[in-house]
C-alpha cells in the first residue's frame, strides 16, 4: 500500500488530471483524503461507480459533496457503455485549460495524461478498459487485482492504472466493515463473527427494511443480534448434528447476501 501510493506520488508532476475512483455504495469511505496532499493545484474528477448498486436517492447528494470549482463529480455504471461519453466529456472539460495552453505553445496534439486511484476494487482497471478500446487492464470482482501500474492508451488521452490503495482511516472499524462489505478488503481479515455483528447492525441502521424482508428483525443489541443468527440458521436449514445451528454457515449465508444487495449506500 504505502509503495504503491509512493509510486503515484512520483509521477504525480506529470499528470495533467487526477482520476478518483469511488465506490456510491459508500463514497465517503472510500474516498481517501490522502490524494488531497498528493497534487492541490491539479484538477481531479470524482467517478462514482456502481450505481446501478447504491441507493438512489442518495446519489445526486454524493455527487454534490464532490463537486467543486477545480474539481468535478460523476455518477456512472461501468458496465454500460453509455457511460462512455458522460466520462469523455467530463476529463475534456477539466482538461480545456491544459488543451489551451498546450495549442498556444504551438502543440497541435496535446499529450494529455491522467493518473486514476481509488481503492481496491473501486471500478479502475473496468473505466480503463470503457475508454480505450481494448481489454488491456485485468479487472475482477475481488480487491488487489491490479498489481503494478500501467498506462494505457486511448487514444485522447494516456491513462495510468493503479493498484487499489487503502489508508489509515479504514483502521477506523466500521469504515473497516463498510469496506469490506464493498469487497474493497478481503472479508477473512475481519473476524467472522465481528463481521456479521457489525454488518448487521449496519443494515440496522441504514436499511431496517432489508433486513426484515429476509424474516429477521432490526436491532443494534448484541444479545439480539445472535438470537437472530439463530433464527436465521434454522429458517435456512442450516443445522448441524445435535440439532444445533450451524452459524458459520450462517455467518457466510448473511456476509455474502450482504455483498450482493442493491440500492444500498451506507455513507
Ligand atoms: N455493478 C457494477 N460493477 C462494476 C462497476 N464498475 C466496476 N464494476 C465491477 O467491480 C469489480 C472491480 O472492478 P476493477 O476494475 O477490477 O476494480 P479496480 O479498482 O481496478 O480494483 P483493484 O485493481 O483491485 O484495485 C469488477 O467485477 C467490475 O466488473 C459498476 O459501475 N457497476
Ligand atoms: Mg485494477
């Protein structure tokens, strides 16, 4: 981690455009305030991905938040290739200024480069390969699937991929969880049973309704929450000999119904 933010750092002077890569399932937490040190002066654009996951009515908040005037915001889902354009046009704007300057000098075809960071898992390597046309990055549903860095040619611009990076706030536990439940961590660094714990009182919190559509009740008790693993246990059949709930499996049943629901946003 701390190498791979030392390797964006070193080429940070020749970057035209920051790219940052959020999660809309949780924005804030993946949003690392350790890129905000790295270059001021140069324009960044917000791409908020998965929001065909998030929660909608949330989504135009998230976007204001990371508006600003250097700065711009976009909401997109990299699996559809409509985005395309939204994302094009949005790089050529912060880019304008640089463009300008560039054919001042006497530059017909400026070179323009953008860095894009974000952590594990955030839509990278899939922005990459929706803008140019090939499949060059290696993109996959799980964190640390970028190992090194990459640039990548568009055609209007260069591009360099990253390796997902994390920071000292995701020691923070819920913003921890939050990320895990993004699969921007992987889930076996946390305890199993912290993890469903946490992962439910969040789901309390945030989406109680959810929770009672799968038969189990809100609560932000401990004591509850177990009971409730329980009840889960035996609604799912999951028993072992003795007639006792298997609540490993349990465990997992609720840890990846969690990183599968949609229209959630837990910032
Ligand atoms: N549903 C949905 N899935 C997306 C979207 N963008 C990316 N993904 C998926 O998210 C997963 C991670 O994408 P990657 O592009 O590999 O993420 P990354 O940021 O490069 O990850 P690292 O290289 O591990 O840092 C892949 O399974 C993508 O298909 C989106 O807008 N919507
Ligand atoms: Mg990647």
């Amino acid at each position: 981690m701390a190498k791979a933010l030392r390797q964006i750092k070193e080429k940070q002077s020749i970057a035209d455009l920051f790219i940052v890569v959020l999660d809309a399932r949780a924005p804030i937490s993946t949003y690392n305030e350790e890129f905000d040190a790295i270059s001021p002066q140069k324009p960044r654009l917000f791409i908020i991905t998965k929001i065909d996951l998030a929660d909608e009515s949330k989504l135009e908040k998230i976007k204001n938040r990371f508006n600003d005037e250097k700065d711009m915001a976009i909401l997109v889902n990299l699996n559809k290739n409509t985005f395309k354009k939204k994302i094009q046009s949005a790089a050529k704007k912060l880019l304008e200024p640089k463009m300008k300057k560039d054919l001042k000098n006497g530059l017909f075809k400026p070179r323009l480069r953008a860095i894009v960071v974000g952590v594990p898992n955030s839509g990278k390597s899939t922005l990459i390969n929706l803008l140019s046309k090939s499949n060059s990055a290696k993109t996959g549903n799980q964190p640390g699937v970028t190992k090194g860095q990459q640039w990548v040619n568009t055609g209007d611009m260069q591009l360099l991929d990253t390796p997902g990076i994390l920071w000292p706030k995701f020691e923070d536990e819920l913003t921890g969880i939050k990320l895990a439940i993004i699969g921007s961590i992987k889930t076996d660094i946390i305890p199993q049973d912290e993890l469903f714990n946490e992962g439910y009182k969040l789901l309390s919190k945030y989406y109680p309704q959810k929770l009672i559509k799968i038969g189990l009740k809100p609560t932000n008790d401990s004591n509850e929450i177990y009971s409730n693993l329980i009840k889960l246990c035996h609604d799912k059949r999951f028993i072992i000999k003795g007639n006792r709930p298997d609540l490993k499996k349990g465990m997992t049943w609720f840890k990846n119904h969690l990183r599968d629901l949609k229209g959630v946003t837990y910032d």
